[in-house]
C-alpha cells in the first residue's frame, strides 16, 4: 500500500490557504485539515472542564486524554471532540481567545502536533497552518508557503467580516494583520517562516482556482498523484 501524500500549506493570516487548501484536496481526493480547528477544539474543551487556559500541567493532562477528529461532511469538515460535533462553536470570540493561549503552551502544543500527525491516513491530507511544513511534517514531498500583499490581505478579510456581519476598516485590518505577522514571525517556538523546501507562491494577483492550478502542476511533475 502506498503512503498517504502529505501537501501542506502555510503562509500568514489573509493569504487565501483555507480556500486553497480545501479545493486541492478536493480535487486530489484527499483529507483537508485547518491545523487551527485542533488548537481551537482544545481550547473548546478546556473551556468546557472549567481549567485556565495557561495552565499547561492541567491542560497537558486534559488535551492528553481527549480525542480530536477531523471529518469529511458537506462543505467545510466537521470537527469532533471526544465523538461530538463541535464544529459550530470552534469561531466563538472565547475559544479564539482561549486557542491562543493554548497555542502558546510547549507541552500542549507538542501534543496537539502529535495529533495532528495522526491525519494522516488513508489516501493524504492537504494540511494548512502555520508550522506544518516545518514542524508538523518537514519530510513532506510538497510544501506550499503562501503569501500576499498586507492590504490585499487586508481587503480579503473586509469581505470575509462583511459575510460575517463585522464591521472594520481597511486601515484597521490591515495593522491587525501585519501585528500578526509580526507575531507569528517572533515567537519563539514554531516561528512563521518559509521551510527550506517550500516552494512559495505569492497569491496577491492571483484567484484561488489559479493557485490550486499551479500546486497541481506541482504534484504532477513531481508524479505525487495518479492520473
């Protein structure tokens, strides 16, 4: 039996990876998976035991003894925790707020990797996030870092709040933005940079379909897929 192919996608907040993401595992015919949904599923649950969300001993514990899954349905994959579906209460201004400071912790978030290896299975994931080229999965045959202007990032969340009916500013998204990417960029532990071996591929003036193109042109010539 062959080994699941593993293509992951990382790049900054804004740069279009979940969309990306989903359509080219859709078109592979493989798992898609926001590395995002496993820190936010842990924080759900710490916030459900009651524990603070910086206390690592605690958390470790609990996120050691809890299961996450990730699954197809329609549309976006449904996430559950411990066999419930809790994937409508994962964007909660709690769980984001609390999913940081989970992230944040060593012991948890080596346990949160570890999981998230495990969605590797069957045919492959297309795995996006932050780290998951460099930390997650450094021997994957492709790793994509995506990439964009600040305010073309920033325009693309305006109409991402719009849907959601949030209110903001270009000026103000656009801060928020690169403090994040400043963040991301400085923290000690999984730092937001390019792996080695990725290949980066800069969306600015470029559709999502056009993107999932050129990273097929990339599994073809690399013969990762069938067909």
């Amino acid at each position: 039996m062959p080994e699941p192919l593993v293509i992951t996608i990382d790049g900054p907040a804004g740069a279009g990876k979940s969309t990306v993401a989903q359509r080219l595992a859709k078109r592979l015919g493989l798992t898609y998976v926001d590395s995002g949904a496993t820190y936010r599923a842990a924080a759900l649950k710490v916030l459900e035991a009651g524990f603070a969300p910086d206390d690592e001993p605690a958390v470790s514990r609990l996120i050691g003894a809890t299961g996450v899954q990730v699954v197809a349905g329609d549309g976006e994959p449904h996430v559950l925790v411990d066999g419930r579906d809790v994937t409508e209460r994962l964007r909660t201004p709690e769980v984001t707020l609390a999913a940081a400071q989970v992230s944040r912790l060593p012991e948890v978030r080596a346990k949160l990797i570890e999981m998230q290896r495990t969605f590797a299975r069957g045919r492959g994931v297309v795995m996006e996030g932050r780290d998951i080229g460099t930390v997650v999965f450094p021997r994957a045959p492709l790793k994509i870092f995506l990439k964009a202007d600040v305010e073309e990032r920033a325009r693309r969340r305006l109409k991402q709040d719009a849907r959601e009916g949030h209110e903001a500013t270009l000026e103000k998204t656009a801060y928020e933005i690169g403090r994040r990417d400043q963040l991301d960029a400085e923290r000690k532990i999984s730092p937001l940079v390019p792996a080695s071996d990725a290949v980066e591929i800069d969306s600015t003036h470029l559709t999502a379909e056009q993107v999932v193109e050129q990273i097929l042109d990339l599994v073809k010539k690399k013969g990762l897929a069938e067909g």
